[in-house]
C-alpha cells in the first residue's frame, strides 16, 4: 500500500505564528498575540485578534492549488453578492488590494463573524437558507467564471480516478474491484447527466454544506467560497438533505419553497442528487491522497489510506451504483 514518507517539509510548515503575525502586520493590521487556529485542512485559517479593532480571519491559502487569477474571481463573486446584500463575508480590501503576498504566502483577511450551525430539521430554517441560495444563484447566473474550473464528470470522476490508481493509493489486491465498481459508478453518473439534458451552469458556491452556513438571530450568512466554480444548481441544494428518501423529500421541497422566491428550478437537475454525491466520494478520497504530503492530514484523517478504508469504498460506491437507477427525488 502506497504510505508516503511524512516529514516536515511542507509549504504550511513555515507557517508559525510569527510568520501569521507578520503576514497580518504587512498590511496595516496590528496583530496583539491571540491567534486561533480556524478549522480548515485546505488552507490554514487564524482568527487574529487585533490591537486596533475588532479580531479579524486571516486565510492563508495553499501553495499552488489556485492561480491568483482565480482567487481573485472567487473574492470578486462574493463582492458580487455583498453589494447585493446577499449575507456573505467578503475579503476586505486593504491598500487597495483583496489578495496579498508575504514570506512566500498569499492569503486574505476577512470579518470575523460567528455563528452555529443551521437546525436543518426545522422546515422554516430549510425555506430561509433555501431563499438566500436562490439569491446567492440570481446573482452567479447573471455570467460565468472565467478562470476556475467546472465541476462535472471530467474534474470530480475521471481525473481523481486516474490520479488515484496512477499514485497507487489503492492497495493492489483491492484495485480490480476498486476500480471496477468505480467504472460503474461513472457509467450510472453519465446515464444519469444524459436523463437530466442540457443544464445551464452558473457560479455556485460549490461546498454549500451545513459547516458553511452559519446562524446567528438575524438568520444565515455564508462562508468559505473557496471552492466557488462553475455547476448545476443543485450542487448547492443536495447537501442539505439527509436520511431516509421520504425526509429527503420534504427537506428538499422546503429548500425549494425559498429558492424558487428568487430563481428558477429546473426539476431536470434532480436526476443529478445521486450522480453529484458518487462524484464528491470520488473526489473526496482523491482530495485526501493528494494532501497525504501534508502533516495535518494523516493527523486529522487516521483512517485513510488503509485495508478498511478502500473496501467500505467499494461498499459505498456499489450502494450509489443501485441509487443512482432509482426515480429522482421529486418535491412535494
């Protein structure tokens, strides 16, 4: 089984907190010491508190994974929407830029806003979230991404499973099941983009869980654009459904009790709930093996990369296989 050596050589691990500081001093900000290391396994996020104002949310993004170009179009759609009055927290500008450079780093800083985790069992929480991703879509449809990529068969299916059998993550004498089952699944993702047609695409938010909405008494606010790029409109909306088909179902029409106030909804995309969940398997395991050279991984994800792991895969690929041939969701 592929283990590559873990050492302390990644970017990230001149990240100290010095490096945080200085990063926060370079543009303008008086960092006071307090620093709070955020949860985020992609990029490294600090709340730094401040000696001049309010603490604020210093994102240091990973070396290489996004040109600046394309972090530059992910804090210009979340402009987008703040000047719509869509609760978001953009990047702030400081010295006249959103995007800023220091000790090989670039990185961001932001508002700093709490919030808890959405009560997704309560319908009317469904119908308000529901609203503003239908505001948050009026506003991405309105014209493309020019530079960050598209999430489709190609990126979110066929690129991790060839970088994932090329790397040789999959231990060989699961590797003909593995990728058999997963040859399977991409048939039954195509089969499934084939019966719901041509969809429009738009900017989405792209990683639209319940971690990524916040709320607060004046209701939600969004975070975490990171992985905006160009989809169909229920990339957003699948995520919040969960349990049995018949709570998936409500769920899914309270969802769109809100949404459909601000935005249409083309029912056809609900022949791609399941095709979308098998490719964010796909991609999530292929996501973890590329980071594997990042300490803060086998940290945080001890469990991958064993015997156990790829076979509850398999089991898991094999049950979207069958989900993906039944009816779609329809609301109620």
């Amino acid at each position: 089984m592929h283990n590559p050596e873990i050492s302390d050589s990644h970017p990230f691990s001149r990240l100290d907190p010095l490096a945080v500081l200085d990063a926060v001093d370079s543009v303008g900000l008086r960092g006071d010491g307090r620093l709070l290391a955020l949860n985020s396994y992609e990029n490294r996020v600090y709340r730094v508190g401040c000696e001049d104002g309010p603490p604020v949310v210093v994102k240091f993004y990973r070396p290489a994974r996004w040109s600046d170009a394309a972090i530059l179009e992910e804090h210009a759609f979340v402009q987008e929407l703040a000047d719509q009055e869509v609760p978001v927290v953009p990047a702030r500008v400081l010295a006249g830029r959103s995007l800023h450079e220091h000790g090989g780093f670039r990185f961001a800083v932001f508002e700093s806003r709490g919030g808890r985790a959405p009560e997704l069992s309560d319908p009317s929480t469904l119908e308000w979230i529901g609203r503003f991703i239908g505001r948050i879509h009026a506003v991405g449809a309105q014209k493309p991404f020019a530079e960050r990529p598209r999430l489709d068969l190609e990126t979110f299916g066929r690129e991790p499973r060839a970088w994932l059998v090329k790397h040789g993550f999959i231990p060989p004498e699961l590797l003909t099941a593995y990728t058999s089952v997963l040859d399977q699944a991409l048939d039954g993702v195509a089969r499934c983009y084939d019966r719901a047609g041509a969809l429009p695409l738009l900017r989405l938010h792209g990683d639209c869980h319940a971690g990524n909405v916040l709320w607060t008494d004046d209701g939600p606010h969004f975070v975490d654009f990171d992985d905006s790029r160009m989809g169909p409109a229920v990339q957003d909306l699948w995520m919040l459904l969960s349990g049995e088909r018949h709570e998936m179902v409500r769920q899914l029409s309270d969802v769109l009790a809100g949404y459909e106030d601000f935005c249409e909804f083309d029912p056809r995309q609900l022949y791609l709930v399941e095709a979308l969940r098998t490719l964010r398997l796909i991609h999530y395991s292929a996501w973890l093996a590329m980071r594997w050279d990042d300490p803060a991984f086998p940290a945080a994800f001890p469990w991958f990369n064993t015997q156990r792991y790829w076979q509850d895969r398999i089991l898991e690929l094999r049950e979207q296989v069958a989900l993906m041939d039944e009816p779609p969701l329809w609301p109620v």
